[in-house]
C-alpha cells in the first residue's frame, strides 16, 4: 500500500512516510486506499490478544513490513513490563445502560499516546533501514503535555536517534512537566517554549518546511524526523485498539458481530479520533464518532458548521492536552472526504492566511454522516467527574471527563465506549477539586490525597517523579526552537 501527501505529489511507501514525518509540500501522508476487514475477519481477531489484533491490523495499513518484523516489534512495545493489564487496553463497563470504557491509560506514560509512542521508535530505526538512510535521526517534538513524555520515553536510549521535545512554558500540569524534565537519557533534550502549543507546533512544522535547514543538517549526518501525530507511524498504531475494544465486547457477549457502536474521543489534534475514523472506514462497525472537545471548541464548530474559524481566544483548560486550535490531523480527513488534494491545499493557505477556511456542502455532508461533536468547558468536566465518581464508582481525568459529558448528549441505542487517555493522577489538583476536596498546593500532595479520598492507587512512576533530579529547565523564545534543535 502507498503513501500520498494530503497536498498531492507522488505516492511513497509506508516506511518513507514513517521516516519523513510530514511531506515536503506541508502535507501530511495518507494512505492511498483503505483496507477493507470482513465481520468474518473482525470475528477472528477477537480470538488473539492485543499483540496478535496489532499484527493483523498494521499488517494491512504497513504493507512493506513483514509479519515477522511487526510480531517482533508489537511484542516489545506492548509488553508486560510496559503495559500491565492482561488486555493491554481493557474495556470496563459503566452503570450497565450499554457505555463503556476503553482504558489507555496503563502504559509507561499513563496516558494513550503510549500505545503510538512505544511502536513508533521501533518502525522509525526499520524504516530507515528499509529506506537506505544511514544517518541520525532527530525527532523534534512539539507537546501539549503527553506527547512529549510518552515521546522521550520512547526515544531515550534509542540507537541512531536523537529527540528534542518542546512544551509551552506554563501550558502544561505540573506532573506533566515534571515527567519531561527528569527524562534519563544521553540522547534527549527538553525546552520549555514560551506561547502556548500551537506556537509550538507551528514553529516544529516550519523547520521541517525548511529546505536549507534540512540540507544544513543532513550534510551533518543528521535527518529531521516527527514523532507528533503528524507522523504516519504515530496514528496507525492508534486504529489497532478501536479493533481490540470491538473484539472485547464481541468476547465479553456485549454484541454481536456486525452490531454498530459509537465512540467518544476527547479530542485535540484530532489523531485519536482521526484512527477511528481509519477503522471505521476499514470495515469495523462504528456508527458514530463523537468528537468531544474542551472550551478550546474549534472543532465542535467546524463539525457543526463546516467553518474552521480559529481566530478566537486561547483557553488554557484543566484538560491540557486538548488546549489546541490548529487541529493538524483535521486534513487527512479533508482530503478523503472532499477527495481533492487541490481543494485541502486551498483550505490550508486560507487556513495560513486568514486564520478560517469553510469546507463545500458535499464535504461537510460526509463528515457529518461519520461525526457528532460538542464541549465541555472546566465546570462540566468537573461535575462529570463527580458524577461518574459517586455514581458509578469510577475514576476519571479531566481530559476522559470531557468525552463522557459529550457522550451524555449523544446517546443513541448503540453501545458507546468513550475511550479514557489519561490517568487520573496525572492531573491530581484537578480531579480532587472535582471532587469536593480543597486540592494541596503540590502535586504530590494532591496525589495523596486523591489516594486517601478514593482508595485508586497512583501508578508507581508518578509518584515516584519528586525524587528524580529536574535535568532540563531551559525556556526559549519560538523562534528560538530552530537554534535549540541544533544544539
Ligand atoms: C493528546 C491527548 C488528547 C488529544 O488527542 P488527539 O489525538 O490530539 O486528538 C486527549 N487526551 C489526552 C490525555 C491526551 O494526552
């Protein structure tokens, strides 16, 4: 299967698009048809665990990858000492009226950017190989929050790579940037970048636009490579768990082969829900995919009205990693909906220009067929939060708390799992002020805390954070991150 950037040009193999991040037109690579899985085949995942549905599942989408290599790879990203539970994403019920959990939680990170963080190092070293490249990569990384841990923990130690992870100074949780600045690792970088994460981003994506700079630095031994979910090998890996959620409740007899689900994505560069989509368009039953944003609701517009308007204000929420109104992933959609790479090129440069663009009828008519959308602002995600705790016993982040109070409204008689990306205890002032509780200055207090009030223990490596040495405290300017990754 080939590779074609959502702006045109020719098509690539997955490895090329995996080693190149983004297309040297700006775009972003998709791939140039979908597969297509049988109910008779969904059926049969369910008989194989996480590792054996991963195979089966990339080896569809990564057609220049053996099954000996992707058994080999998914077996050391989805390992027991890197992801605890049996199922590696499991599906946990809630209150019983037909919703659901998929938990992503348990990984190194504990966030769900591990699933895509822990492979993608390893398709990255193959790709190269594959492709000839005899060169260091660098892989710049632009972070809300998750991304940039779930990156450098990926990375660190990673033969024939370095990673340089930038986060908006002040934009992040404190237990996020605590987990970026004690990184161990002789090939990691860490800076704090002022403006919020889309300066970030933007300043990311035009080094990698920058011709001379890539010439500069390969004459250097070095290629520049994404690991955000820009990058084709970071969003593949996320389709695989909407398969494995369907073949856990076809497993656990909560339907039925070919019975129709919803799913509900707290969203902001729109790459998790943009792997829904992918599966969807494979052949898994997904009815609807709900897009569930923060007060940050660029994209509950879009959805609603087919205007992508991100001249607005920037909120900085209790859900971080959602903080963003520049959704990249939004044009890999574009592009296999409106089927016209001319037409995403024209969006997007009105998109630099002029901050909106507006999509034709048709192209609007088939996102709505696929997407629901709506918010929550922090209030509602607090009271969901609440709620979800002292009626059903579970325990949510802030960024989860958003997706289950957009799922409330989008009830249909289809089961809906909303997807969990997030330990609670990553945001632990957060989640305990939710609750009723006055949350203590530190984090690692409110840890405790939320320990003492909910009986859920905090997972080992966030409590162990404080006793690790903050190795990188550096803050830069944008237009500094350009001299930053050359260092
Ligand atoms: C990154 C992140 C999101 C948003 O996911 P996108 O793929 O960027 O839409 C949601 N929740 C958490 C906890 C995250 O880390």
């Amino acid at each position: 299967m080939d590779y074609i950037s959502t702006r045109g040009g020719r098509p690539v193999s997955a490895a090329q698009a995996i080693v190149s991040g983004l297309a040297p037109d700006g775009g972003l690579y998709v791939p140039q048809s979908l597969p297509s899985f049988s109910l008779d085949e969904i059926a049969s995942l369910a008989k194989l665990g996480y590792t054996g549905r991963a195979v089966e599942v990339l080896s569809r989408f990564l057609t220049d990858f053996s099954r000996g290599e992707l058994t080999e790879y998914v077996g050391r990203a989805y390992a027991k000492s890197k992801f605890l539970p049996e199922a590696v994403a499991p599906v946990v019920p809630l209150g019983g009226d037909g919703a659901y959990i998929l938990e992503l939680f348990h990984g190194p990170t504990c966030a769900f950017k591990d699933f895509a963080l822990q492979l993608l190092p390893l398709l990255l070293t193959a790709s190269l190989k594959k492709t000839g490249v005899d060169k260091t990569v660098v892989i710049l990384v632009a972070t809300s929050g998750d991304t940039g841990k779930a990156a450098l923990e990926g990375f660190a130690g990673v033969p024939g790579t370095k990673i340089c992870v930038f986060y908006p100074d002040g934009g992040t949780s404190s237990i996020q940037r605590r987990q970026m600045t004690t990184q161990a690792g002789d090939n990691v970088m860490v800076f704090a970048a002022k403006g919020n994460f889309d300066d970030a981003q933007n300043g990311v994506k035009r080094i990698f636009t920058d011709a001379a700079f890539a010439k500069a630095l390969s004459e250097h031994g070095y290629l520049l490579s994404s690991a955000n979910s820009i990058n084709w090998g970071r969003l593949v890996p996320q389709i695989v768990y909407y398969f494995s959620a369907y073949c856990e409740l076809l497993n656990a007899g909560r339907i039925k082969a070919g019975d129709a689900i919803d799913v509900a994505v707290p969203t902001g560069n729109f790459g998790n829900i943009l792997a829904a989509w992918f599966a969807k368009h494979s052949g898994l039953p997904i009815r609807r995919l709900i897009c569930a944003s923060n007060r940050n609701n660029v994209l509950t517009d879009f959805i609603k009205t087919g205007t992508y308007d991100r001249n607005r204000d920037f909120f900085l929420t209790a859900s971080p990693s959602m903080d963003i109104l520049i959704s990249s992933n939004l044009e890999r959609l574009l592009l296999h909906t409106s089927g016209s790479a001319e037409k995403v090129e024209g969006w997007m440069q009105e998109l630099a220009a002029t901050g909106k663009y507006t999509v034709d009828a048709e192209t609007l008519a088939k996102i709505q067929a696929s997407f629901a959308a709506g918010y929550a602002d922090d209030a509602a995600g607090a009271a969901e939060i609440r709620a979800r705790f002292e009626r059903d016993g579970y325990l949510c982040d802030t960024h989860t708390a958003v997706a289950f109070h957009v799922a409330e409204a989008n009830r249909s008689d289809a089961p809906m799992v909303v997807l969990s990306t997030a330990s609670p205890f990553k945001f632990p002032r957060d989640v305990l002020a939710a609750l009723g509780e006055t949350a203590p200055e530190s984090d690692f207090a409110a840890m405790a805390a939320l320990t003492a009030k909910t009986g859920a223990a905090a997972p080992a490596s966030l409590r162990e954070l404080d006793k690790l040495p903050v190795r990188f405290n550096t803050v830069i300017k944008p237009a500094e991150i350009r001299a930053a990754a050359l260092r």
